[in-house]
C-alpha cells in the first residue's frame, strides 16, 4: 500500500472475532458488514468520542454484546437497541441515526403515493416505470390501481367502474398503437428483433400512460438512513390521505424490524405526534390562507415553462466564484474583478473551468451553484412524474385537478384514437369532480388521468439545471419532459441571458427524434455482446 498506515496488531482470537464483521484487518478502509443496524450506528456514534481505531473499539466495547446476542445480523433487536440507547442518550445527538440504512420495498403504492416517499431529498429511490411496464394485466382479478377507503357508496362504485373502463380503454389500445408505430416506422437493416420490438413497445407505453389515472400503483425501491425514514413518517402520518397515513403505520412495523432504535419516537404523543400535528396544522391554516387571499384570483394563461426569477448578474457571480479556490483573494473582491471584466474575457474563465467535457456526467465545480433560476412548469402529470425525482434541486407541485386541461400526443390522433382519450379524460375529469364534491378534494386526485396538466416550480442552481437539462433532454428521454427541458435551456440563454452558462451544457439536445429508445437499446445490445 502506498499510503503509510501505523498498521494495528491483533492477536489470533480478536482477528477471528473481527474477520466477521470486517473486510479487512490490515488497512486503513474497511467496510462493516453482517451487523446490526443500531450497531452500526452506535458504533461510529461512540468513534467520535474516541482516540481507538474502529475494530478496537468494537472489540473493546462492543464485541462481547454482540456474541452474547448471537452474533451477526440476526442478532437480537433488544440488545442493539440497548447497544445503540448506550449511545444516543449520553451524546443526544439526532445524526447518530444518519449512521445506519436500510433497503425497503414498497409495492402497491398510487402514483400519488410514490409523490409522497419520494419527496425527502436524502434517500435514494427506484420506481417501476409506465415506460417499460405495460397495464393491462389484472393480478388477483383487478387492474392495478388504489381505491381510497374514504370513498362512500355508491361513489366507490362508481370509481372502480370507471377506473376499470379506463384501463379496458388502455389495454384495447396497446396493440393498436404496437402495430400503428410498426407501420411507421419499419425495423431498420441491422437492427435485431428484439431491439426492434423494445423500441417499439417504449414507444407505445410511453405514448398511452396519459391514459393512465394518478391511481395507477407501482413498485418502488427505497434505500435510506434512519433519520431519513424518521422526517418521511412523521409527514406521511400527518397526510390527509388515508393511503399515506395506512402506509407509513407498514412501513413503521418493517422498519422497526430492521432499526428499531432509530425509529422510537415516530409514533411517541410527545414527540412524534405532536410533531405530525404540527406539519397537519400548518398545511391546513395556508390552505386557509391561499384560499383567503389568492383563491378568487383566475390564473393567468401561461406557456408550459416559464423563468420567473433569475440574477441578472449571475453569470458574473459564477465567474467570481470560479476564480474563488484558485486565488488568494475574498469573495466580494473577485466580484468586483469579475464585473470589470469584458464578456470575452468573462467566457475565457468559464471555458477554463468547465474544460473539455467527455461526457454530461463531467460537470464543473461548485462555482455553478453561484446563481440560480425559478421555473414554474405547467405540464401533463406524467412528465411531473419524471421531473419530480430531481430532489437535490427544490421543487414544489400543486393538487392534480382537471383544471389546466390535458394533452393529446399525435400519434394518438394520427392512429384515429382520439374520440377514446377524450372519453377516458371526460370520465375522469367528472369522477374527480363528484369526489370532490362529496369533500373529498385530496382523494379526488386519484381519478385524474396523467395527461392532464399539473403546475409546479422548479428551482434550481446552475450545477443541477446542467445536470437536469443534459440529462431530461437525451435523445432516449421522453417528449414530454426533453421539451420542458430544452424549453430552459433556451430561457436560461436567452431570458436570463446567461449564454455562456447555457453554452456551458454541451450535452443539451435539441434534436428531434422520432423513435426515443432506439439508440439506447442499440447500446444495450452491443454491451450484451461484448
């Protein structure tokens, strides 16, 4: 090894107990593994407060408790909970529980559910995608969709009636469209079968999840730390959406069964619950609020992406902040160098730190999160989907209503489906409106169709609207979303003027494309056979 380590010795027995739950006994990296959790967590809570490295820490202190238990990371939840007591209440300290994380799979969720898990930005998430997974099968004799238990008769009824028509809708007019798209775009010579048919199937699905209600469920994959899960609980408790509340009382059982420590105080009166009620509370005195002073105001017409606010000055900023980690100089000083600076010199500075990128994954430094841009997006729900899993940037989005009107793709039209989707957003614009009716506003939701449009905001600075925008408007990317994309790209140029930062995102696309997925099946074949 070519970095000098005061190597540690350990007798044969402590290397026998450490060989367990080490990776390595030599060098100065190692990875944990079959513990638990809290003792995880407690063990690198308590290395903070100690001049021992980590594996005499464990043997000191730790490894007697754990062979007692059993061992590995079956060992019993009372005594990692003991282990891991130990700790948090003699430092108090709440990042303790960022130190252990668990893999949790969360099936059956509605797509207004998925919104929910998927709001916290710290926890990484992977959910079944509308892309690649047609709809029409019935599991257990029904289509996949939630039907929310606050519905009364005969409303539920009518619901599942509607729903289930919806879905009939959708599964008629997958192998129309299969074979619509086959006809307009015959395979090319050199492309095999099998990319062929998976070109063609993204394309349909694609085009038909509009079709699709917000009640559609899916699969979603979440990996996070216990305080993660703590702050997605404690909202999801106080979610005015029996769905969201009945889940997160499953999850807290799973959970506990993995980090029980970690989780004590969600469901504690005094500590969880009054801190749901207080996320309750809030969010109903401004929905009192914007009713009061904003509810009789019409909304005014609107393009589908619109730059509300920018720093007019923020390519200068970036310019100053790019020139901060190589000078000797303060901040304030490097903006007034920057703003003295003509534009050509300006674009020398950036074309400098941003370099040659080989790819969109080499992206400059943090000189780039120096400015920032608010776009208030007003597109069909199932871009929003997409769009909403950026969670590093801040992004809000208002209840899904038939209000804004929804969207028709083309190729519909041109496969002579209108007449079809309108019926499907006629019944399910009147379905939301009789749930509504009945007091049901945040149920009603459930009933409207992705195409409809949801407005939301995004705001973001330079670093992830590069990230977003390089990424959204890839070739294989769907139209909805590459447009609201490209749509930034060109206010960030030419609204905000910020051309060099525009000029910066080398890998925006622009192109159009006729057959999204091609290119990237193409490559996944030829990874295949390599």
């Amino acid at each position: 090894m070519s970095v000098w380590y005061a190597t540690e010795g350990f007798t044969a027995d402590e290397r026998a107990i450490l060989s367990a739950h080490f990776t390595s006994l030599e060098g100065p990296v190692f990875a944990l593994i079959d513990l638990p959790e809290a003792v995880k967590g407690a063990l690198f809570a308590r290395y903070s407060r100690s001049t021992k490295s980590l594996r005499r820490l464990f043997l000191d202190e730790f490894a007697e408790d754990v062979a007692d238990a059993g061992g590995g990371s079956s060992m019993g939840s009372a005594r990692a909970e003991k282990l891991y007591d130990r700790v948090f209440v003699e430092y108090g300290d709440d990042s303790v529980a960022q130190l252990g994380g668990v893999h949790l799979a969360c099936e059956g969720a509605s797509n207004v559910l998925t919104k929910v898990l998927e709001w916290g930005r710290l926890m990484a998430y992977l959910e079944q995608s509308t892309r690649y997974i047609p709809y029409d099968d019935q599991p257990g004799g029904r289509y996949r969709y939630h039907v929310p238990k606050e519905l009364p008769e005969p409303l539920r009824q009518r619901y599942v009636v509607t729903l289930d028509r919806v879905f009939d809708t959708y599964r008629a007019w997958l192998p129309r469209l299969r074979d619509f798209f086959a006809a307009r775009f015959p395979r090319a010579e050199g492309d095999s079968e099998p990319v062929y048919r998976m070109t063609i199937r993204a394309k349909t699905l694609d085009t038909l999840r509009g079709l699709l209600p917000a009640a559609t469920t899916s699969n979603v994959g979440i990996f996070a730390t216990g305080q993660a899960y703590e702050q997605l609980l404690l909202r999801m408790r106080a979610h005015p959406l029996a769905e969201v509340r009945d889940y997160a009382d499953v999850m807290l059982v799973e959970l506990r069964k993995v980090i029980p420590a970690f989780l004590r105080r969600v469901d504690l009166a005094e500590r969880g619950g009054v801190w749901s009620s207080y996320l309750a509370e809030t969010r109903e005195a401004v929905r009192e609020m914007a009713e009061r002073f904003a509810g009789a105001t019409a909304s005014e017409p609107r393009d589908e992406v619109t730059l509300v606010d920018f720093d007019p000055d923020g390519e200068v900023k970036v310019v100053a902040a790019a020139l901060y980690a190589a000078s000797r100089l303060p901040d304030d000083q490097l903006l007034a160098i920057a703003r003295r600076l003509t534009h050509e010199e300006r674009l020398q500075i950036l074309s400098a730190y941003v370099g040659k990128r080989a790819n969109r994954r080499h992206r400059p430094g943090r000189a780039f999160e120096r400015t920032a841009y608010r776009f208030d997006v007003l597109t069909d729900y199932g871009a929003f989907r997409d769009l909403q899993r950026h969670r590093l940037l801040t992004l809000e989005w208002q209840r899904l209503t038939p209000r804004h009107g929804y969207v028709v793709p083309v190729a519909v039209e041109d496969a002579g489906g209108r007449e079809d989707w309108e019926r499907v957003m006629e019944d399910s614009a009147r379905l939301h409106d009789a749930i509504a009716d009945a007091e049901l506003p945040e149920a009603a939701s459930y009933a409207v169709a992705m195409a409809y449009r949801v407005r939301f905001y995004m705001d973001m600075n330079a670093r992830e609207a590069m990230h977003v925008i390089e990424l959204r408007t890839a070739p294989q990317g769907h139209p909805a979303y590459r447009r609201v994309c490209q749509t930034m790209h060109r206010l960030i140029a030419e609204r905000a003027g910020h051309r060099a930062i525009a000029a910066a995102m080398t890998f925006a696309d622009h192109s159009e494309v006729a057959l999204e997925r091609l290119e990237s099946e193409r490559a996944a074949e030829r990874r295949r056979r390599s």
